[in-house]
C-alpha cells in the first residue's frame, strides 16, 4: 500500500515539477493568457458545481 503511494506522490512531483518549468518557460503574454484561460475555467467549474 505505502509504495504504491510513494509511487503516486512521486508522478505527482513530476508532473508538478514540469508544469513549473513549462510555466516558467512562457512569455509573460503567454502566462496572462494562461491565467485568464485557468480563472475561467475555474468559473465554469463554481458555476457547474452551484448548478448541482
């Protein structure tokens, strides 16, 4: 059970670790348009979930 979640917590880290350099790697351009696209995304979401 414990290595199967220290297997998981490690993808985890992995695919925190390359959204940050992917992250990093964006203009400053691409980073606003990224956090519009997340923001209303995250709307959609609240909206869906008040919807329920």
């Amino acid at each position: 059970m414990f290595a199967s979640l220290a297997v998981k917590l490690d993808y985890m880290k992995r695919g925190c670790q390359a959204v940050y350099a992917y992250h990093k790697a964006l203009s400053p351009e691409d980073k606003a348009t990224a956090q519009a696209w997340a923001r209303d995304a995250e709307s959609k979401l609240q909206k869906a979930i008040k919807e329920r």
